[in-house]
C-alpha cells in the first residue's frame, strides 16, 4: 500500500525517515560503509507517530550504523512494542508524547 506507513501500516499521513540521518552523510566512517546514492536513496515512508518514535529512542548514529533499514528497525525491541501497540489504533490517533527514551 502506498499510502501506509512502513513501519505499523496505518493508513495516515506520511513523512520521509532518512534511514542513514542527513547529517551523518559526511562521516567518513558512513562514506567508507555506504556509496552516495544508498545515502540518498534510503528512505522509508512513516508515519509521524512512528516517526518520532524511532528519533526519541535512537541516536543518530545508531541509526546509521544499525539501524538503516526498516527490517533491522522493527527488530528494535522498543520500536517493535511500541509498533505492536500503535498499529491497531486508529488512523487519526495521535499518541500523546512522553520524555525521551534515549539512553
């Protein structure tokens, strides 16, 4: 479905996740690990409730180094909860947010 989002599938309005964030592009390491266009190209559609989700619980660089793709994200244990929970809520529902969860 194109219109669904990636990671719980609710039909709802989506956002563009860079799965290696933007800002990490320039780190030798990330160019050694990725070619330009897998920098560019590696985008998932989300939901803003998921992602929001996903840059509350993850730093940016694990972003790039673990979790650059949407399989490895929903293996997340607190993203996968956090998807179980939300995906059978209804499209318009908004979580409300809570402090942040990164260690």
């Amino acid at each position: 479905m194109e219109n669904c989002c990636e990671l719980c599938g609710r039909m709802t309005g989506l956002t563009r996740h860079h799965l290696i964030p933007k800002r990490v592009h320039r780190s030798e390491s990330i160019r050694a690990k990725f070619s330009k266009e897998v920098l560019n190209q590696r985008i998932a559609k989300l939901c803003k409730a998921c992602h929001r989700h996903v840059h509350r619980t993850l730093k940016e660089r694990e972003l790039a180094v673990q979790f650059h793709s949407v399989e490895l994200l929903r293996e997340h244990p607190d993203i996968q909860a956090f998807v179980d929970w939300l995906k059978d809520k209804p499209d318009d529902f908004s979580p409300r947010l809570s402090r942040r969860k990164r260690k």
